[in-house]
C-alpha cells in the first residue's frame, strides 16, 4: 500500500502527461462513487481521472480506510495523508481518492480496487469493491492538417487559424459522382459510389481494451441540433484492422457498406465497440457553406454510456470531441495559371471564336465551347457564373458558383460543369430584386495583397453596387453578398459599379501579372488618359485621323470631331469622378501605390438614365491567360496604318511581360455592351497557400 | 514657390499628426484632377490628402510646370524636383502634386492654386486653377466610452474589446416610455418623449467652415442595406451652438423636433451643412440585440457629396465612418445585491406570502406581488422571465426576457414590467415545439469565474438540455439558445436537466455568496449526502423518527423506511449519476475545484417517465437575497424536537455569513412540483464590470 500510495502518485503524473487525454481544461476528471457494502463494476477510460469522495458513501461512524488494488490500477489520496505509513488513514469530508490505470485491460473485470472503513483502527465497517475494466477510446480526425488522420491530437477539440494553428477540415460535397441523371451529392444521404468518400473527411474511432465491454456499456457518436443540417457522418460497416471479416468484401452496395450513422433525423446514434485492439472508419459529409447564420464550425462528440439499473437512461461517462471547420468557397484571380477557357458560340459570334481559339490555343490552354442548345443565345459566359475551388489536406476541386441572374445559360454550369469532383453551389434570391449587378463580371478577386501590415495570401473579393449615398439604385442581392462575406478568407470590397448601365466592375478595371513590385498592377479605364492621348493626336496633326474605320457606313468619327464634342466631354469627366472614387478605395483597401495602377485609354458615353457604356471597344475588359492579354480590338484612329489606341495599350503594358492580342468582339459583343471578357470565363488552378494557414 | 514646397511638406506631416483624420489605412487620401484651361471649385477636407498627377491632364506638349497658390493651401510635389530652387519644374508621367490644407475657410473659394503648364522652360500652355474651399467635417461618437462623444477620435471608425479598446455602444431601445397604451419604444419611428433621447446613444456632426458650401455640395448621412433593420438615427431639427434659433423653443412636438433621418426606409439622407463652427447632434437607436444572423455591429457614415455637371448624380469625396456594438442582454448571478423581489399572490399560497414576506423584509429589500387577474393562477414566477439588463456609458436598465413558455404569467412582463427605463425583450419559437425546458428556472448564471486563465467576469450562463447522446429529449428552444449565445459576454453552458420531470436546472443547483475561496459556493442536491445523513440517523438510534411530521395523515414515513426502500435508492443512485455529470461539467466549465461544492442532503424520486422530481422540500431551490437564504422548509426527521435537514443545511452553510430562513412552501409549491426559488424571482444590481472591458 505504501508503495501504491507514493509510486502511484508519480505513476498518475507521467500517464497524464504521456497519453494526453487533455484538453484546455486538464485531464478529463470525473466524479466517481464508492459504495460500500457493495461489489460493483465500473469501466475506465485511460487518461482520464477518477474521483472519489471517500466520506460521500461510507458507512456511518467511518473515520479511518485503507485501499487496495491491482497492479494496473493507481491510486493518489488527496489531501495526502499526514501519518506517512501508518494504516489504516484518517478519513474526514475533503479526503478525496483519486485513480487512474495506465494501460487498456485485456480482460472485462481484470482489475479491481478495495477500500476498507474503519470506526476505530481495528473495527471494519465496509468495503467499497470496484472492479474495473480500462479501455482507451479516441475518437481522431486530422487536426494537424496533414492529410492522415492522427492518433489523439491534443488539440482536436478546437479549431485555431495559422500555420500553427489546428483542427479538422470539412469540405461541403457539392459535386456529383454520378454523371448521367446528376445530382448534388449532398442530396444523397447516403454513398452510392466509392468515389464519393474521397469528398468526406476520414474519422476514426480507436480503441483498445478486452474483446467486449462490461454488460450494458455502450458507445455513441453524436452531434448538437445545431449542426444537424450541416453535416452528415457514414461508418464503415466493417471495422478495418484486426476485426476486419471477408464478408464484407463481396458486398456490391455502397450504400450497405457505409450506413449513414449521423444526420438530420438522427444526432446520436450508438456504435458498436469493435474490441481489442481496433479501429473503426467514419466518413464526414459537410452539407453547407459558411453563410450569414452559420459560422462553418461543426463539433462530433463520441461517448461511453455506462449502464443504469432498471429502465433509467444510460449516462455518458466519458465523452471525446473533434471540431471541424467547412472549407471555405475560394476564388482565383487573373495572377493563377489559366485551366481551361469557357465560350459561348452563337448564330453571330464566328469571328470572335475564331480570334478566342487561336489565342487561347497559343495561350497553352483548352478551350471549352458552349453551344446554343445549352446557351440559348446568352453570350454572357462571365456573367452566369464564377469559378472558384474548395480545398482541403485530402481533397480539393473546383466549385462553380452560379448566380440568381439566371439568363439563357441558367443550366450550364448545373448541367454541364457539375459531375465528380466539380462542384456546385448557388445562391438563390427568394424575396430580393435581382438586378444586372448580380452577374458575375460584377464580382472579381484581387491577387495576393497586404494592406497596413495585414496579409491577404488569397487577395480580395471585389463586387460592385451602388454608392452607399445613393437613396435609391442597383445592387448585389443581399444573399450572394453574405454568402461571401461569409467565406471570410478573401474579405470583400464594395466598388461603385451602378454609374454603368450594365453596373460590372469588369467594366472599368482588371488585374494583370507582373514580374516586379507587387506581382501585378492594377488596370483601370481612364477617359483622361483617353482624352490626352487624342489631344495628343490633335496637337500632332491628326485630327483627322478616324475612329471605327472599316466598321460601315455612319460609324466613322474624327478625332477633332471627338474632343469638340462638349456632351461627350461632360459624360467622361463625370465618368472619370466614378472611377477615381472606385480608384481611391482600391488603394486603401489593397494597400496600393499610385505606381502599382495602369491608366488605360477609354472614352464611355452615357446612354440612359445618365448610365454609362464603353464608346469603343473596352480594353480593360480583358481576358488574362497568364502572360497572354486577350484584349477587346479598340478600333481606334489609325496613324500611319497603325491603331493609336493599341499601341498606346501595347506600350502601357512593356515591362510586365505579357503579349497582348487584339481581338475582334465588335459586332458581336461590343455593340451589345460587353467585351472579351464578358464573354469569357477562365477556370484557374488553386493557389498553393492553403487557406486554413491565413492569420485571422 | 520654394518656401512652400518645402515649409509645405512639414506643415502637411504637422497637420496629419495634430488632425488624425487617419483610419488604419492612414490619411484620407483622394485623386484629384487638375483641369488645363479652366478655372474649377473645389471643396478640401481638412486632414485629407488631395492627389493629382500633373501630366494626366495636362495641354498636350506640357514639360514643365509651376505652382502657385495661397496661404491657407499648401502642397508637395511627388517624387520631389531634382533641380532645388529652380523654376519652372519637369514634368513626368509620375509627377504628383500633394495638397493640403492647414484651417477652415471663411468664406466660399478663399484660396486658391494654380498649376502653369509649360512646353519649354518659356512657353506657357495652359494654367488649371482650383478654388479652394476648406471645411472640417467629423461625424463624432462616444468611442471611447466615457459618456461625451469627443472630437474626432481616431478610432471611432472600428470596434474593440477590452479595457484598452475603442468604439461606440448603443442600446436596443427596447423599454418603454410610455406608461399607459404602452409599446416598445423599438417599434415606433419617432421620438415621442423627450425621455427617450436617453435610451439613443449621441452622435454629432461637427463642422467648420464658411457660412455655407459651395453650389451643388451636399452633406449625407448613410448606412448599409444590411444595417437597415437594426439602426434608426434621429437628428435634432435646430443646429446647437453657433446656428440655434429662437423658433425650435417653441415646437411642442417632438416627433417634429427629432425628425428620423436613416432607417428601414431611408438608407441615406441629405442632412443640412450648418455653417461657420457648428454641431449638429444626432441621436442614435439600436432596433435588435446581438443574435444568431446579426453580430451587433453597425456602421454609420457620413460623406460629402461633390455636385457633377448636368444631371450626372453627386459623387462622395470625403466619408467619415463611426462603428457601434449593440449592447447584450446580460444576467445577474445571485452574488448581486437584490433591489426587487417578485412573487405571485394566488388563492393557495397565503402561508407561502406571509414566509416570504417576512424575509425579503428582514433583508431590506422590496416584495412586489402579482395579483391573481395578471397572473391566471400560475405561480411559478421564476419561469415565465429572466431579468438581465443593458448597459452603456450614457444609460444602462433592466430588461425582462419572456419566456416562449406563455403560461398564465405570460402578459405579466409585457403589461407590468415594461415601462420607462425597463426594457423588454423575447424570442417566439416559431417552428418548435415549446417544453418545460424553455422555463427560465432553467436559465442560470454563474458569479464570476477564472477557468484556465480566461476571465469570465460576468460569469457564465448555464441552461438544461437533455443529454448530448440522446436519441430523443426535450431541450430548451433553439431561438432562445441562439439568442443566448450571440450575448457572447456570459458564455453559456449546457447542463443536463432534462432526468427532471420538469426539467429545471434550479431542482438540483444554485450559487450562494462566500467570503473565501471563489466569492462563492455551488450548492447541488445530493441524494449521497441524503442517505449519508439518514444512515447516520439510524446508526445513533433514530430510524423511526419521521419526516412529513405533522402534514397530515399518511404523509408521514419513518427514516427506517425510508432507507428500507429499495426502489427508492435505486432511482437516487440514478439521480446521484445526473447530478454527479453536471457536477463535472460545471467543475471543468466554471473553473471549480471539489471544495467550491456543497452537498446538500435531498432526495428524489422518479414518478414518471423515468423522470424525477424532488422527495420532500427540495432545499437547493432556494431564493438568496444578499445574505439571506430563503429555503424550503424540508420536513425532515426530527430529534429532540429538530429538523436534522434544517440542522444539516444550516450547519452546511456556516462560515459562509449567510442566515438561513425555512419557509414552507410545502402545500402549494413543492406539492405543484416547484419550490421557493421556481416560485419567486429577483432583479439585481447591475455589475460594476463593464461588458465592453472584456477581454474577447
């Protein structure tokens, strides 16, 4: 006994700190009842602390005890017992037995521990028996963010941000294994293919103990009513290891192999405790994106029911917990490597398609068409949706957001982009005007930045709406808004995109690589610049020098003609207010530098309700394949047989590295307001930051 | 010329340093454009930065350039002139000329700058010349939290906890002032009473300048689409100071006197620039507290507004934001010096009245009773609300929150307690089912606690629910929990209450004050310590003593069978088992070590449903005022003419300062399944903490 009582005290430490079984709160403690006069049988999970008041059920007139135990078993007695050596050991209402075992039993029952009352030293009046059975239960997920699932991560229970930070990773799983007849696989509460489980995230439950528990214990997985519509988790039918049976080999059903064991009609469900030395594989299923009213953490908690008399519920008597956080929705901006191009081909855009093929072809890339059985006429490929990925340290794949504008290419990407490993998610507008600043030219993404010492790895969402003075005017619908404040790792910019009749900051700016300062600047439409580069050509003697050469009859215009129109002149100097305010903001909130932006060449004109459009063909509305600029053909007045306006972009790009190419999107797209990239849409590869490393 | 470029650039750093128009992105900085061959107006932001880069609209041909301008003004060139002293200045794609200016104009376009554009150091070809107009303008709040809204704090744009945070608070406007044809003052968009200013957090406008703006300039408070439903703003109708005039004296109305500028309706408005050195004072109303879809923050901006020509709408040039937090709900632990003591009056509890009566007396506080036609015969004061209060710098006050219970008591919050400077608030569950959890006896909190070094200095809110691993329970509704939650400062905890027939966490739990240790000690319900106490009983000779003495016929039992029962102690151990897992959690959560914790001796038993209810008066459910513990008197054994329960409680308690007095509640309380504390309900004192000091 005197050994027990000090070795075991150094035994408790050395456990606790070997096997972890803490969290921010210590090692898992808990209240633990001795009844004397009576045998009884109590499982115990390694690491935690069990806790005995000795006075709370000891017989009347107890004022002294002694404890025995098994070698596996280790006791501590607090406060420590002042007679060092002496037995039997005064008891009063603080002395507290505090026990621990250091390894999983191999048998049910194959320890035990005695504690004998005493009146006076020598009367016995009791004897509290506990037989006991030690397992080691560990409910583990890959917190470390490796991609393996390791064993009891200490840290499992939160979710920090940062390289140094931890917690699981849940990937909603928006795409669809099935190819013909389609459906998102978070429709499906079940797996029907074996390829989906490559969308959850692995989950074990380890164990080690006897074969069996004790009579009547159980265990449970089980999540709140909170997280009921955000997650659901498949077990394995078999437990992998040393338990695994051939028959489960010759099952063809996946839905039979991996039962759904938790969902929205069931948060608890018990599971069985595989025995020995074993593991058991859960498949985790995020069903929702981050959103105004749901942060994107989810909790799954795992315990052990120790068995009441009678009829009365079992109670949990040790529960272990792990937290994941759902992915967020990530986009890409025009600095990533290009993965495919998409376009629209329509009854009139044969020329555009033509000049789009042999850039993108040169580009490197593939281009992807979209024919008018699924376009219906809808050329507008930036404007239905927008790409972007999910990812995680076991799987990631692109995600196609699909927006409330829902014109002539609504089924596109639901019909055609959607299928395994392509995802899907939108947002839809059930009692909110959705206006032309919902289309997707309207929402873009700034390259890498850091602004006043804050780092953004994944750059910035930019959108456009209305100003914040306007008392009436367009804007994004509110549910895509907070669908993407709510993804948190590219916080938004609201521009000011309602002076444009079709209201797209694509409209006025764009970002291109660069091999110096910040890794890109910052391309915005100027009417200035416009303006004194055709003073420029005036001064020079080219007044007369035309623009929309070619174009057919009635389109042609001098440049004399252009700067003595006073109209036109009014209508740029106010666009060109627009644009600073649009200016102003992206330098604060990107943390730019005058230097880092690029003024281009561009006259608007107002055509209704004092809302803009490009005059010419828009360069800054541009398709970016890497180094290759598809820049919209501006048409512009030529001096010696060359156009001013390309070359002045040419030059405004030297020293960034790019080529740029001209095309032609005039009839087609131009003179139905939107350009090259309008009309486009480019799928880039991930960034190779992970997003779980961002300091928030 | 040389004088200011150089005395410019350190009166401009001078000027930044003393005005802090700065955010974290530092000062405002603006493009501005610089018109050859016109004379322009232009309104100057004191503390902001004027950008022009000379060559974007420079005369075709520009080479060089000079600067002129007049005292008030003074700017720098950017990167500075190489040729020190030399006149005129290259010219360069990159040149930036800096303007700033030190002090508010008097008069409209006071000062004045010129830029002359030169071809060769000679020729000139053409001169922009800007007016000036200097103004100040600062939308000002309480951001630093001592009641009086400063000048211009540099942080006011941004919210942070902790003592050494910033940022404004605002109250939900949820009491009201009316006293008769009474209704929450959130739900009118006017300002009906003076009184009710106090219940709005002050914001003024505060300019200085000339007389008035410039033709076309316009001032215009605004807030975002997503605020709208949370925020009202009033303003006052007269300027004060400088501008009041006599007639404002003599409005009677104040819905006339307070006009609404910004809300549901109304994101953005014009509001008049008052002129010379004024203050405009605005006044600000929160409209929802902190929940699951709304994080409490709101942002209001004013901005000024540049006229355009023709009917081009106005541009924002300057924007000046403020941020406020809503205040949260918070709750009173029992530690709190009561101030009102509620109880029902009903045609059964006379004996119940006169007992409580006599206590809240003897401790010096006040009884308000509810009479029989507002409370329907339902007695159970402690459940149908919760008092809690808000607080700010300017105007803290109690609020009641309504249960989604609506028993008899169900109008008594609304038509009693809300009034003037006592809010009102509640949660409506609209697609769940209510139960006896949503009974605030089963809404609690903590005294303040320290769990593993983090501060919980307003403690913790606790509530039960059923087990985490049960497949089927009752818990408390999700709109209240939610509700709970996004208060954020009292972080609540989830015990298990729902083993209890009515499911209540104050059946088996409750805080009283201490002089030692934590401030205080959790009392829990212990059928251990009951059949401790009853074995002793029957050790020392007492076992046919009875309980329920004198109650009449049948209801009196022997300790002897009491202990003889086999039944019984099978359903306490189960009980034991419940209460010993709260007891852990609440350990682990609150921060407690095992002598923080009083048993106290109670039994229960199980009636239905394999649920619980207490066995005799169930002593923890006890009301504490200050030092004084009203419990319910237990019935107990006697010996030699004594109630060994009251002996035992009362021997319990020593040491901790607190009087114990029994009050019999037996007939029409504990029989109705309730006791003193579900019976009866107190507001407290507000803490002296202040909610925005802690640390997040």
């Amino acid at each position: 006994m005197e050994q027990a009582s000090s070795a075991g005290l150094s035994n408790l430490d050395q456990q606790l700190n070997k096997r972890k079984v803490v969290d921010q709160t210590g090692p898992y403690q808990r209240t633990f009842r001795l009844d004397f006069q009576k045998t009884s049988r109590a499982v115990y999970v390694v690491g935690s602390v069990l806790k005995a008041n000795l006075k709370r059920n000891a017989p009347p007139g107890s004022n002294y005890f002694s404890v025995k135990c098994s070698p596996r078993v280790q006791y501590r007695i607090s406060p420590p017992p002042a007679e060092n050596g002496l037995l039997p050991i005064p008891i009063n209402g603080n002395t507290m037995l505090l026990i621990t075992m250091g390894t999983a039993s191999e048998m049910e029952n194959d320890s035990k521990l005695s504690v004998l009352y005493y009146g006076e030293k020598t009367k016995e009046l009791g004897k509290a028996v506990v037989h006991f059975t030690a397992v080691e239960i560990s409910l583990d997920v890959d917190a470390d963010r490796d991609g393996q699932v390791e064993r009891n991560n200490p840290n499992k229970g939160s979710w920090m941000w940062g390289p140094n930070g931890h917690g699981a990773i849940l990937l909603v799983n928006c795409d669809s294994e099935r190819v013909y007849g389609k459906k998102l696989d978070t429709l499906s509460a079940e797996v029907t293919r074996v390829s989906d489980l490559k969308d959850m995230s692995p989950m074990m439950l380890r164990t080690r103990g006897p074969p069996k528990l004790p009579q009547g214990y159980k265990l449970a997985i089980h999540i709140s009513q909170g997280d009921a519509e955000t997650v659901r988790v498949y077990k394995t039918r078999s437990t992998e290891g040393v338990h695994q049976t051939l028959k489960n080999l010759f099952y063809n059903s996946f839905v039979k192999d991996y039962p759904l064991v938790l969902g929205f009609k069931n948060l608890s469900k018990e599971v069985p405790y595989p025995g020995g030395n074993a593991e058991m594989k859960f498949y985790v299923e995020g069903l929702r994106f981050p959103d105004k009213d749901f942060e994107g953490l989810i909790t799954i908690s795992l315990s052990l029911l120790e068995p009441s008399s009678g009829d009365f519920p079992e109670t949990p008597i040790f529960t272990d917990k792990v937290v994941f956080r759902v992915a967020p929705w990530i986009m890409t901006p025009n600095t990533l490597n290009p993965v495919e191009v998409f376009v629209c081909s329509t009854s009139d855009n044969y020329e555009f398609l033509k000049g789009m093929r042999k850039l993108v072809e040169k580009s490197g890339y593939k281009l992807k068409i979209c024919y008018e059985y699924m376009n219906r006429q809808d050329r507008w490929m930036q404007d239905e949706i927008e790409f972007g990925y999910i990812d995680s340290p076991h799987q990631h794949f692109p995600v196609v957001l699909d927006s409330p504008r829902d014109g002539g290419l609504q089924d596109f990407p639901y019909e055609e982009l959607l299928g395994p490993d392509f995802g899907y998610v939108t947002r839809t507008a059930y009692n909110e005007v959705v206006s032309s600043l919902d289309s997707f030219g309207n929402l873009e993404v700034s390259p890498p930045v850091t602004v006043n010492g804050r780092n953004y790895p994944l750059g910035r969402i930019i959108i456009g709406v209305a100003f914040p003075t306007a008392t009436e005017g367009r804007n994004m619908t509110k549910v895509v808004q907070d669908f993407l404040w709510a993804q948190k790792v590219q916080r938004p910019i609201a521009l000011f995109s309602d002076w444009l009749v079709v209201g797209h900051v694509d409209e006025f700016m764009t970002f291109v690589p660069a091999p110096d300062k910040k890794g890109f600047r910052l391309l915005l439409a100027s009417p200035d610049a416009a303006y004194k580069l055709f003073r420029g050509l005036q001064k020079d003697g080219h007044g007369q020098a035309k623009m929309f050469d070619g174009l057919g009859p009635g389109q042609e215009i001098t440049v004399d003609e252009i700067l003595s129109d006073e109209k036109l002149l009014a209508e740029n100097n106010y666009v060109q207010s627009c644009i600073d305010w649009n200016r102003d903001v992206l330098k604060r909130e990107l943390g730019l530098d005058d230097d880092d932006i690029i003024d281009l060449p561009i006259l608007f004109h107002v055509i209704e309700d004092n809302r803009a459009v490009a005059y010419y063909p828009d360069m800054v509305n541009m398709i970016v394949l890497g180094k290759n600029l598809g820049i919209p053909k501006p048409f512009g007045p030529k001096v010696d047989g060359r156009c001013v306006l390309e070359t002045e972009m040419t030059n405004l790009m030297k020293g960034l590295g790019v080529r740029c190419t001209y095309i032609d999107d005039f009839a087609s797209y131009h003179k139905n307001l939107g350009e090259v990239h309008c009309g486009s849409n480019v799928r880039r590869e991930p960034f190779s930051f992970k997003w779980w490393n961002l300091e928030m």
